[in-house]
C-alpha cells in the first residue's frame, strides 16, 4: 500500500483497485484560473497518472484572491498559468507528469491534444470554448465535466457521450451577456464548490465507477443558501448537431468561432463573434461601470477603458480592441466581458 | 397555481426566493412572457427552466402545483 | 481600490466596505489538517487581517493527497502543520498576519488565545474539541462555524451565540464511534464541499452581512450524490447547559475532558474519556481491520498495531497507547480512532 | 406511510436511498427500533433525524406522509 494515497484507498467506492485506475489516466484540463489551479491541485495530490493544463494567460495580482497554488512571486515573474501551476505541483506531488500547454484553445489547437485523454475538465470562462469541448468530445468519445461560477453561484454537470444529454442539448444557442468574474465578482467558495464536484465526478469517472456519475445538473448560491439539482431524462435530443444521429459537431468549423485580427498599422485587434448579437448596450455599460471600468455608451457602441486598455463593442457583438497586436490577449479580454 | 422559484441574482431582482402566479395551462414561454410583464424581470429569455426537478424548454406546458425554478446559466471560471 | 481584491469587492454584497471589514478582522482557525489547510488558504487569499491557527500534529505523507498548502519537502522537513501553513501563507499573500500555535488544544489552553477573536473555524478531528469551542464561543460570545468530513460525506452548521441553536442543543451527548477518516478513509471534495460552505459562512460573518447566515445544518454526500438542508428552528433549548438560561459551561471542566497520563517505566500513555463508554468492540475490529490496522479482539478489549505503533482500548473506552510517553500524541491517536 | 430517506453509509447498509414504512402516530425513536429490527440497521442510535427537513428529537411524533431522514453525524476534519 502506498502510504500517500492510503485515506483514499480506505475510502472503499476507491480501494487499492481504484487507486491503480486513476494512476493509469490521463486527464485534459482546460483553463488554469480559479477553477482550473483548484482542479490542478486535487487531481494532482489524488494521484492522476498524466495531467495536462492547457491555458493561454499569465497569473496576476488579482488573481491571487481565489487562485489556489499561485503566489505573488508567480505575478512578480509575470509567470504563464501553465507553467506556474506545473512548478507548484510538482512539489506537491513528483509522481504525476504534468504538461503545461501555453495556448489560446480553439477546436484546431485541441483536437490534436486528446489522443489517449481519458476525461477532459472545463475550467474555462467562456460558452463559446465549452461548445468547442462539448463536440470534440462527441467526436473523440471522451468525457467531460461542465464547471462554472460567478459570484457565489456555481453550477456543474457531467457529461459521457453515448449517454447523458450533452451541452448543445441543453443550451440551444450560446448564452450571451452572463455575469462574468470581471463584471459581477467572485468568491473563493463559489469556486471550489464547484471544484468539489467536479472532483467527485472525476473520480468515479477514473474508477469507472459509472453507477455513481451524477445524472443530473447542481446549480448553487452559497451566498443566498440555495442549491438545486435538475435531472435531465429528457433533455438528450435525436437530432442534437453535437451529439445526435445526424451530427455536424458545428462548433469545430471555423465560421462558429470567434474571429481576431490585426487591424494594420493601428495597434488595434478586431474581435469578430461568430454570428451577429444583439448586445443590450446599456445593461453592459451598467455592469462595467460596476466593476471599475470607464464606460461611454451610445445607442451604437460602448466604449470601455481600464488600466490604460480600450475596447470599444458594437451592438452586433463586433468589437475593436485598441492598445495591442495580441490577438490571443484581445480574445480573452474580449471574453472576459462577455461571457 | 404555479410555485416558481428563482435563483441567483434573479431572487435579487425580485427581492424574493419563491412566488405563487397564476399559471395553469401556461407554456413555459408565456409564464415568462407573464413574469416579464408583471415583475419586470430582466433577461429571463436565457434562463435555464426546470420543472418539478426536472429540466424544460420553453414549449413545457405547466399544470396547477408545478414547481417551476428560474436559474441563470454561469459562464465564468 | 486593492487590485489584489478587485473580484472580491465586486461581488456586491462585500464590496468595498466588507473588503475593509474583512481586514480588521480576526480569525482562529483550530486544526491545520484537511479542513485546516484549506480554510487558511482561502481566509489569507480573502484578506483576513490575522489569522491565528492551533494545531498539534506535523505534516506527514498520507496527508498529501487532500491537505492543500504542503508539499513533498515539509513532510521531508517534519514541519508541524502550524508552522509550514505559515510559511505557505506568508508566499501566499504577505498582507495577513498569521500566528502560528503548536500545541494540543484543550479548554484550558484555547481560552487564553480567545481575545479579541472576531471568529472560530473549526477544523478539527473530534467532537470532544467541537464541544469545548461550542462553549467557549458561548462564554465569549464569538460566532463560530462547525465543518466536518469522512469519506464522501460532510456537514456544516453555523453557531451564533445569542441567536441560533447551538451544537450541544443538537448533540445531548458527544456521538462516539462514529467513523473518522482513520477508519473510513476520506476523498478531497468532501473536504473542499466543506471549506466552500465553512468559508462563505465566514465571509457573511466578517462583513457582517447578518441576514445571509445560514440559519440550517448542511449535510451531503459527493458519492451518493446527497445534499439536504435541515432546518433548526426548534432545536435551541432553554435549559442547555452550553447556551440556555442556567449554563454551566460543562466541556471547560476538567472532568469532562479526555485524560492522559505517562504509566511509569512502561513507555505507555494512558487515554481515559471523560465518561465511561460503552463500545462496540466488534465493529470498531471491522472498521479498523479495513484501515490496515493488525487487529486482535475479545469480548473486553481490543488491540490494534501499525506501523510499529499499538493501541489496547477497552470496552469502556479507555486506551493503552505503546510505545510513546508522548501524551499528545497518544490522545490524538486514540481521538484518530473514536473521533 | 412514512417516507424515510437514508443518508451516507445508511444507505449502502440498506442497499437504497428511500422506503416507506408504516409509522402513523409512532415516534422518531419507536421508528429507529422498528427499523433496526425490520431492515438490521446498526446505529440508528447516534444518528441525527430530521422530519420534513426540521431537526427533531426522538420523542416527535410522526403522521402519514411525513418524511424522516436519518443522517450520520460527522467528526472528520
């Protein structure tokens, strides 16, 4: 017996056999912020055979108030979240090979990750990206565990192809201006309330503890003291374009992604989203306003500056990002406002 | 009557968690046409439904004693 | 505005004013274990201003897999856990002021350390501890917030002294022979799922944001999929003799305190619970037996031994502890055991 | 009938979540030994109940429809 492990082996729905399942797996996880480091960290101390964090941003002073393994050496060295959270685990716990993957994850950058991928966690921030999860992993037969939060909210789902409805099921378009972390906050617990759960589902799903997985969605408030589960018997859709008899996986084509591009000689980057919105100006301009941004709105565009960065957002989704020919830096600013 | 329960920021809005309307017959579109109308509630065209536990589309009809929950979708990480 | 808290403050039920609030506030955090660590890393990135954290024990391998903050080298170094959460904390977020207490906590030396506490997080491993902080957080009048975790299991209850329940209303007597993570072994988002609901309890508290607090006791089960609320509007009674009109205090007696004692030239400690119990011998042999323990039974006593170390308990509760002159160590071994 | 929802390792000691008892006018404590009896429950003793998601002690009395849920307590950390 492995002392490391032996709570866990104790636990019996684990024992010796489970331990030996998880040691063999490989798990994909996206996005290294507040709920992926959380996730790094119990995946890696539960003994994950391979890990590999894939994330496109460095780790920040504001960061450190709900990001787990960061400190503020990590921000004075400007460190990559990939790469930070990979040194950190490895003194947590050498025995798990961890890949740190330095990029902006988009249905081609992906895809050529998953071979051998046993269970793909989101930690990402974004619908447009989960989408992107979502049919790679119909595609790929690989399951994958649904994380988000906001405030005190949180909400998780558990996703195995071939049974369980999937995202598209659910949401038939993406879903556009959320509250994001940027513009309505958020609190630590929120964040690993939902990093429990998708723990707990990780682990059946390395055990292949199947009877176990969670058949329906959580959503929680630990702030207003509510938390509903909602089953989803009926959700799965025949003609789902994700995972349905006829399927497409739509969201792998490049014309449903989110579009940058350097405007020539601007220092500015054009975010284009894939389809046409329809913004509600002024409720964005109120939530920015909340949260420190200096916001101009007219009926037309909104226009929004903090920390001597500008973007201005049309009312059909387009957006002009100036101060920075960083197309991967101008698409997670861009997300991190809109959802 | 329909018990609706709302979450989130939307208990906010509101300034409460539950409410009785009248509802019977309803889809679960026009119950949020109602909502929209009598409470001014915003947003709630991209809300997630689910009825008595169990998740719903807008076209849902609802019956007297449904318990109808509101719950915003989370995107952030 | 502190860019470090800027997510924090923008939740709007904190804010600017609550972020304040939060930093003049002071925290004891009793145990440094699985909930410990994990508590304190979430109240230092909050921004508490001091946090002090009790502990007795140090970071050994088989804390790893679900005690956030330490690393391969403290259990290296032997760090007690007080000390290495410290030193974690400081790298961590400089701002809080953390203390670091390493000692056995009993009525007698936690009263001392009450001062001008604003909080008590409880994180420890037994319900003999649970009972002193319930009544010394009456005494004092100090909210605190009960967490507990085994398995996939875990509950949590907050106690405001004055106005909710407290926990000896609930618990006539201390439950004994429940399974502690010694026994039933225990996975991280049991853990985590506490810490989320431990620390948004906290977060209300500290910017006294009243109304919010959970007036229920949490339960729930990641495994099984559980979750429920129970209510506890008729639980407070008058005459409790933690909380009620003729309060005696009883836990910070000695005489309702485990005792231990060195045995004279036989490197033995003696462990004596504060009231005869009447054990279940049998079935204290099956959960040990399952934990690793080399197990010998008889109708009046029972044997355990691992990794060199043995324990002789008998059915009235009392404990032989071989092969130290350690007290505290001999007493958090047998609590390990009977929680 | 009383509706009784088992938590944790109750309901792997019982091989399911739910059941319905007979119980009309029993008390809590009349209901543990029933069912210690019934259904070879160890430790009904030490653990928590709640009826109809309300604490209650042993001497509650239950009614037709009630349900009561038995919960271990927790001391881990």
């Amino acid at each position: 017996m492995n002392e490391r492990y032996s709570r866990q082996t104790l636990f019996s729905p684990i024992g010796e056999g489970g331990q030996v399942k998880i040691k063999q797996k490989h798990v994909l996880l996206l996005g290294a912020g507040a709920l992926g480091s959380a996730n790094a960290e119990a995946l890696t101390r539960a003994g994950v055979g391979k890990l590999t964090i894939v994330d496109r941003d460095y780790v920040e002073t504001s960061n450190l108030q709900r990001q787990q393994l960061y400190t503020e050496q990590d921000v004075e060295e400007k460190l990559p979240k990939a790469e930070a959270a990979k040194r950190h685990l490895h003194a947590i716990n050498h025995e798990v090979e961890v890949k740190a993957v330095i990029m902006d994850a988009t249905a081609q950058t992906l895809e050529p990750l998953l071979g051998h991928v046993d269970l793909i966690m989101d930690a990402t921030d974004n619908f447009e990206t989960r989408m992107i999860i979502n049919d790679l992993s119909q595609k790929l037969q690989i399951p994958w565990i649904y994380g988000a939060c906001v405030g005190s909210v949180g909400m998780t789902m558990t996703i195995l192809p071939g049974q369980t409805p999937c995202l598209h099921c659910l949401l038939k378009t993406i879903p556009i201006q959320g509250m994001t972390c940027d513009t309505g906050g958020i609190i630590s617990p929120a964040v690993i309330m939902v990093v429990a759960h998708q723990i707990a589902e990780a682990l059946k799903i390395l055990v292949e503890d199947w009877e176990s997985v969670r058949p329906s969605l959580v959503t929680f408030d630990l702030w207003r003291n509510q938390y509903q589960t909602v089953r989803l018997t009926k959700v799965k859709k025949k003609d789902c374009l994700s995972c349905g008899d006829q399927r497409t996986y739509p969201f792998l084509t490049l014309e449903n992604a989110t579009k940058t591009a350097v405007l020539c000689g601007r220092d500015t980057v054009q975010v284009r989203p894939p389809k046409p919105l329809k913004l509600q100006l002024e409720k964005l301009a109120k939530d920015l306003n909340g949260s420190g941004y200096l916001v101009k709105v007219n009926p037309f565009l909104l226009s929004c500056e903090k920390n001597g960065e500008r973007m201005v957002v049309f009312q059909d989704g387009r957006a002009l990002v100036h101060g920075t020919k960083d197309m991967v830096h101008a698409k997670a600013m861009y997300q991190s406002i809109l959802g | 009557m329909i018990n609706v329960l709302l979450f989130a920021q939307l208990k906010d809005e509101l300034g409460k968690e539950t409410l009785s309307i009248e509802g019977n017959g309803m889809s679960v579109a026009q119950l949020k046409g109602k909502m929209k109308i009598e409470f001014q509630l915003e947003g709630l065209e991209t809300v997630m439904t689910a009825v008595n536990e169990e998740f719903a589309d807008d076209e849902t009809i609802l019956s007297d004693g449904d318990t109808v929950a509101f719950i915003p979708p989370v995107s952030g990480g």
